[in-house]
C-alpha cells in the first residue's frame, strides 16, 4: 500500500485510522516487540527530537534537553542524513528498539515510541494519524527551524543551549 505522500514505504499494512471497514491499526493492536520492521519505523513522527543532544547530571540523573542537533540531522527535514550508517559515524547514536524505548527515560512526552509503550494512542498530527508526513511540522512538535548543530558549538558551551520546548505538554494542541 502506499503511504501518504505517495511514498511506498515498508509498513505495507499502513492505513489511515477511521477508514470504514479497516481494523484497528498495528499500534492500537501489537505491542512493540510484535511489530515488524515497517510498522516499527513507522512509528517515527520525523519530529527530530530523539537527535537533540542532552545533558544529563551525573549526581541527580536529570536530563536537560538542548536545542543543539546531531551532526547528523538535517535541521528542516528533521531526518538524518545518513541513516543506514548513522552509529558509523555517530559511535553514541542510540538505536530504538523495543528494550531501549521502555528504559529511556528521555523520550519526548510527543513521541509515537513512548505513547505506545504508554499505552497511550497517536497525536492527531503524527502521519499514521493525519497521513500527513508535515503535520508534525504544522503542529510545532519538531525540531524544525529551531537547532544549531553540534559541529557550530564548542563543547563547552552546550550549557547555553538548554531549552524545555521538546517536554512542551500542549502535545500540539490548539493553545
């Protein structure tokens, strides 16, 4: 089946939610670990969050978000640009899988990973929902337009990157 945008994409099983006659959908249904590879990548918003740096204290474990990106991210698409190879390049990049996403405690309130895990069901502006791969954009969720990468800061300086806007609670609701 093709994804919205005209894509052909892996999750051949994709369709929109509400569509009369169609079952449920695959994260209404499967847990994470029984979801195959297509429906598993699919649950990626392209929101960029997950490619921010963070900066965790080491005495109290709190984790501060910065609005710095990977070297990696492109900073509009909000997608990476070396995808397949991106632990090659980046040796730290954390691989989401069904056993990272249920220890990370940093995933975005926003994120489709952490709703399922929750048990919590998609936001009207994630593309499985709204089969628009630029809602997530419209709704102010992404990273778009709003980084710096990591090869534009010293080290040292990450702490004046911190910014709260990736734990925004609105989940892009009207405000």
């Amino acid at each position: 089946m093709t994804k919205p945008g005209g894509d052909s994409g892996p999750a051949g099983d994709w369709h929109r939610e509400g569509q009369q006659g169609a079952e449920p959908p695959f994260w209404k249904t499967k847990t994470l670990e029984e979801m195959n590879q297509g429906e598993w990548e699919s649950l990626c918003d392209g929101c960029g969050l997950c490619c921010l740096n963070k900066l965790e204290d080491w005495e109290t474990g709190e984790i501060a978000w910065t609005e710095i990106h990977c070297t990696l991210l492109d900073g509009e698409s909000c997608r990476c640009r070396d995808y397949p190879n991106r632990q090659e390049t980046v040796p730290d990049c954390i691989q989401l899988t069904p056993e990272a996403v249920r220890t990370l405690a940093w995933l975005p309130p926003s994120c489709g990973y952490r709703k399922v895990r929750d048990g919590e069901d998609l936001s009207w502006w994630h593309p499985l929902v709204s089969g628009d791969p630029d809602t997530v954009h419209q709704a102010g969720i992404s990273a778009r337009g709003r980084t710096v990468s990591e090869d534009e800061v010293d080290l040292d300086d990450f702490e004046d990157y911190v910014v709260d806007w990736p734990l925004d609670p609105s989940d892009g609701k009207e405000k």
